[in-house]
C-alpha cells in the first residue's frame, strides 16, 4: 500500500533527518518527496510504500504521531488513494 | 513506474479537510425488511432487531476504519429501512410503535446516531397499515432517540393526497406538544415528502426504497466550507467563472465520496448504491450554504438575488458531481436547513430571511422548507397549508420537495428554539395570519399536473 506522509512544523534543523530515520526504522521505503518553507512553516510531503512495514495501518498511524508529537511536529500518514481520487480525473 | 509527488494538490486536500470542513457528512446502510413481516407486532419486531443487528454489526467499524486510513473525516454512520408501513401491513395490532423501538435498540446496539424509514408512501392513498403507521408517529417520535420518520404525500405522476396533507398538519401538531420540553425535538425527526426518493442517505428522510436491493451501501458528501473558500478566488468574477469554480470544487468533494463508498461497499459486501452529492451544512461556523450565496455578492442571505444564486449553485454542485460517481442518486444538491445552517439563522434572525422567499429557494434547490420553526400556536391547518405549497412546488417541479417544520410550543417570533446537536437552533419565524382551515378541510386528491402524462 502506498501513503503520503506529512510533516508540518515550525522550521529548524533535523526535521527531515528524524523523520526518515522513523520511517527507515519501520521498514518503510520513501518512493518521492517534496518539502518547502511557507512563511516559517516547514511543510514536507513523503509518498512512501507499506510493502514491507510490519506494522498495521492503525498502529504505524499511531507511532507517527506521538513519535512526531515529541519533537512538536503534527505528522500524518494516509492512503494515497484519496489524493489520486481527488485530482486525477 | 513514476511517482509524481505534487504537493500542491496534497496540501489542498489537507487545508480542505482541516480548515474548510470537508467530510463525508454519511455512510447509510439500506436495509430491507420485508421479510421481517409476521402478524403480531412483537415477533415483527424481535425479527426487524435481530436482522438489523445482523446486517449492521460491522457499519460503524468499517466507518471508522475508512476515516482512519484516508484521514476523511465520516461524520455519521446510519441505516435507512424498508417504509416500515408495509413491513407492518400483516401486524394485527394498531399500535405500531413497538416497531419503532425496535429499530431504536437496533441503531444503539450497532452504534449508528439515527435510522431512518418510519415511513408510510400515500401519495395516492392510505392502506390500513399506513394509517397504523402515520398514527403511531407521534408517540414513536417523543419516545425513541434514533428514529427518524417520513411520509410521501404526493407525486408527480399521482398528484397530491389531501387527506394526507391534513393528516400530517395535525401529526406535526403533535409531535411537538408530546416533546415540548425538548424545544420540539419529535418534529425534527419527521419529513412529509413529495416525490421521496428510495435511495436517500440523509436524514431525517432516508429510507430503503421497495425498488432497492436487500442491502445498499448510500454515501452523502458534503462541503459547503470548501466551496465558500474556492469562491474567495473569484471574487468579482463574471458568473460564468463561478460556476466553473463550484463544478470543479464539487467534482472534488464527490470524488472522495465515491472512493469512501467504494471502500464501504467492498468491506461491508454490501453493493454500492449511490453518492448523494449534496452540499449539507452543519451549525459549525465556515460550514454554512447561506455564506456560499453570500459570497457570490449578497449582502445577506434572503434579498433579491438569492434565489437565482441558489439556482446556479445547485446546478453546478450536480454538474460537478455527476461525472466523479458512478451512480448519483439520492436528492443531490444544495441543501437549505435553517436550524442547521449558521448562515442562514443569522439571516433569519436579521430579518433578511422569510418564509415565503425560503418558499422561493425551494424552487431551485435539492430539498423543501427545511429546519423551520414557526410559532406555537399556529394551527394544523396552517401547517397542512404549508405542506400543501411545498408539496405542489415538487409535484409540478418534477422534483423533491421535504419539509421539516418545529412548531415552538409556547414560543412566539423573536424567540428560538434549541434543537441541539447536529440540528442547530432556529429562530421562529412568522407564518401568514389568515387562515386556510376550509382549505385544508375539503380533502380529497389534487390531480397530477398535465405533464405527469409522459408515456
């Protein structure tokens, strides 16, 4: 299954870094990425495979978000089918 | 394989769901009981529980699972039931409402906030049942949480039963003396259609039509919020580019909503039915239909242009939709509750907003005189007068036509009632003096118009 992971934080440095150390950490393979400043906000965006992460959607969720929540940033992760739905015709 | 990341698309969808209220405001599970049918009231009943339960067990599960892992909010989880009039037609007994319970302890035990299909069709006229049926309203209304019930009383190829039309002025009547301590909570619960669609997923009118399948999978969308805020880009646009905007911004909406129901289909193995593309608001501050006609250069909800407004933003919420789903269906359009529209109270309590310009809306939307509270002491006649206009626009209109009214017993215009919850608050507005009693006591039918002559 593939979802886009995203990250919303005030700016400083190891954002990135911390993130993709969780995410490496629960077998999960970063596919793109895209990240940018708007005013002082940090938004990065993450389109990632499931393939091989053994945790289940709900818990992996879950794991984002306080893992996230430690460093202040808001973290979420969803299917990616949403997006397609919405913006492709 | 590519993998294009645009993460403007991504934030869109993110900033719609988190600032501009984008959900799927239902996922309505439609239930046939038909074969629930038995001759004592009792046995109907343990049977509409126990299939219920049966059919249902995983609906709000399956819901939640679906919000979790797209991240879209579904706001509510219902079912809508065969008009239980004619699951009732064998039952011996005039007192229906045992029936009502049942599904009332059915929708607790499931999970689901309302279940709709207390309902009897009399569009061209009453069988035994569903005058049982219309008769045990009240008393089901004021002693269940969860029941919603409607009544057809009219169609296009059928015309209008006036005897219905009379029937229901007084069952609204008493709807609201039997919860008068809930600001008339009963009414809140009780349609009178014309033109009832099977396949509705909203309430308090939804029910399983006799034409469905034993189960359907409805999905109902929403999104005022999203469309107020695309329109904030076109400001002083020429309407053309309105239009335009409301199209896509709904193309967007209903595309979640097929893939929600979809996804709900495939895990309940329940078939997909259809999408109702509807722009339902709620109470909630940026979630308002009325800001929507407001945007487009009103000053307030209710002048001179409203209607013409609600008419193209009716239009395009279909034109938009229609091509995102597979199957449409249900009433898709805009909706126009008062009580539950944070735009349209303001309206009305600024005076902006009548009754008779609502009466004008109806023309041109998706529903009818919708979450209206009018004063205590208007008589049933008057209500049935109400009912009959509205039922008269839908018939000649060809298209659906539902009023809610809340008589606010004890209450006048300038006060409000408080419904609470999903259902808002609503000022009382004021309803024409002169009476339209010998009206509304001759009865009888009105004919269908000339063009319900289409074979």
């Amino acid at each position: 299954m593939k979802a886009i992971v995203s990250v919303f934080a005030r700016d400083r440095k190891g954002i990135t870094a911390y993130i993709t150390a969780i995410l490496a950490e629960n077998g999960i393979n970063i596919l793109d990425i895209s990240q940018t400043l708007m005013q002082e906000f940090f938004t990065m965006i993450m389109l990632v495979d499931l393939a091989d992460c053994p945790l289940d959607f709900g818990a992996l969720q879950k794991l984002l978000k306080e893992r996230g929540a430690e460093r202040g940033l808001s973290v979420h992760i969803q299917r990616q089918d949403l997006f397609d739905a919405m913006h492709k015709v | 394989m590519s993998y294009l990341l645009n993460s403007d698309e991504i934030i869109e969808t993110i900033r719609m769901i988190d600032q501009q209220h984008l959900d799927v405001r239902t996922i309505t599970l439609g239930v046939s009981l038909l074969d629930c049918a038995a001759d004592s009231v009792d046995v109907c009943a343990g049977r509409i529980y126990d299939k219920l339960c049966r059919r249902a067990e995983h609906l709000v599960e399956v819901g939640e699972a679906i919000e979790r892992e797209y991240g879209i909010p579904i706001v509510n989880k219902r079912l809508s039931v065969t008009p239980i009039a004619l699951v009732a037609a064998a039952c011996r007994e005039e007192d229906l409402s045992p029936l009502g319970k049942a599904m009332d302890r059915a929708a607790e035990a499931v999970g689901v906030n309302f279940i709709g299909g207390f309902s009897a069709l009399v569009h061209k006229g009453f069988t035994a049942s569903d005058r049982k049926l219309i008769a045990s309203i009240p008393e089901t209304l004021a002693t269940t949480e969860r029941v919603c019930a409607s009544v057809n009383v009219g169609s296009t190829r059928a015309g209008l039963n006036m005897d219905a039309v009379r029937e229901m002025g007084l069952v609204i009547r008493r709807c609201a003396e039997l919860t008068a301590d809930r600001d008339a909570l009963g009414c809140s619960k009780l349609v009178v259609f014309c033109n009832a669609v099977e396949d509705n997923p909203f309430m308090a009118g939804a029910f399983h039509g006799v034409g469905e399948a034993e189960c359907a999978v409805n999905v109902g969308v929403s999104g005022p919020g999203v469309v107020y805020a695309a329109l904030q880009d076109c400001k002083g646009q020429p309407f053309d580019v309105v239009a335009e905007t409301i199209k896509r911004t709904a193309f967007k909406v209903t595309r979640a909503g097929q893939l929600v129901a979809r996804e709900a289909s495939e895990r309940l193995g329940v078939p997909f039915g259809i999408v109702d593309l509807s722009l339902a608001p709620t109470p909630a501050v940026g979630d308002s239909v009325a800001r929507i006609l407001e945007a487009m250069g009103l000053e307030i909800c209710g002048t001179h242009g409203t209607t013409a407004a609600l008419a193209l933003l009716n239009d395009a919420v279909k034109k938009g939709g229609v091509m995102a789903s597979s199957h449409v269906g249900g009433l898709s359009g805009a909706f126009i509750p008062v009580s539950e529209d944070e735009g349209m109270i303001a309206a009305a309590q600024a005076g902006a907003l009548t009754l008779e310009k609502l009466e004008a809306m109806t023309c041109v939307c998706s529903v009818g005189l919708d979450m209206i509270a009018v004063p205590g002491d208007t008589s049933a006649a008057t209500l049935s007068a109400i009912l009959a206009d509205e039922a008269a626009i839908g018939m000649v209109n060809n298209k659906t036509t539902a009023v809610r009214l809340i008589p606010a017993i004890g209450k006048g215009v300038g006060d409000t009632v408080e419904i609470g919850g999903l259902f808002g608050r609503a000022p009382v507005m004021p309803v024409n003096a002169a009476s339209s009693a010998d009206f509304i006591a001759r009865g009888g039918r009105i004919p269908a118009p000339m063009h319900s002559l289409r074979n």
